[in-house]
C-alpha cells in the first residue's frame, strides 16, 4: 500500500520586480520508501517513491524533475526563476502509483 504524498509546502515571495530572479523553494512531506528495506518480520517493504515534480507558471512548465530512489524523504526542490509578470504557480508532485498533490501560489508584481 502506498504511502499517502503529504501537505506540500512551497516558499517564494508574493511580489517581484520585472526582471528580478527568485528562489522557489518546496519541501513535500513522503517516506520515499527504496523498496530495497525490510520490516521487523523480514518481508520487503514495497517501493512507493515520489517520480515527479513539476512546476508551471500561467500553465507553461518553468521547471520538472524526475526523481529516483535515492532521493531522501521529505523532498526539498529549490529552484530560480526570473519574473517578467503576474501570474499564476501550479506546482505538482506525482508518485508511482499515479497519485499526485498539488498547490498553487500567485505572484504579483511590486510597484
């Protein structure tokens, strides 16, 4: 059975000049289970791993990774981007078995 992918949290300011790079910053809470480790009874816990993360902004994709098993639990993403207007984040993790969790943040340009 799969572990559920938990509450995400997402970091990044709610405005920004034109032109100014920012840090987005996401943190999701998951075991990230190898598939490789075994309970106290000695039966193979199964593989359950985040595989995906992506994010868009106005539905464009600004930024994706896959992940793999060596990830460790609760995946940090941090990544930059450089605001050219208002708009609109999605940010969206998958797991293996199709599940996914998402946010949304808008962004707004400072004055």
């Amino acid at each position: 059975m799969a572990s559920p992918i938990g509450q995400p949290r997402v970091r990044l300011p709610a405005q920004a000049r034109v032109g100014e790079v920012i840090e987005i910053r996401t943190l999701i809470s998951h075991a990230m289970e190898t598939g490789q480790r075994r309970d106290q009874a000695g039966n193979v816990i199964p593989r359950d791993i985040i595989k995906r993360f992506e994010a868009k902004f106005d539905g464009e994709t600004v930024f994706a990774m896959d992940l793999a098993p060596a990830i460790s639990a609760n995946p940090y993403i941090a990544f930059p981007f450089r605001v050219e207007r208002a708009g609109r984040f999605e940010f969206t993790w998958t797991n293996e078995a199709g599940d996914s969790r998402s946010a949304t943040h808008e962004i707004r340009i400072a004055g």
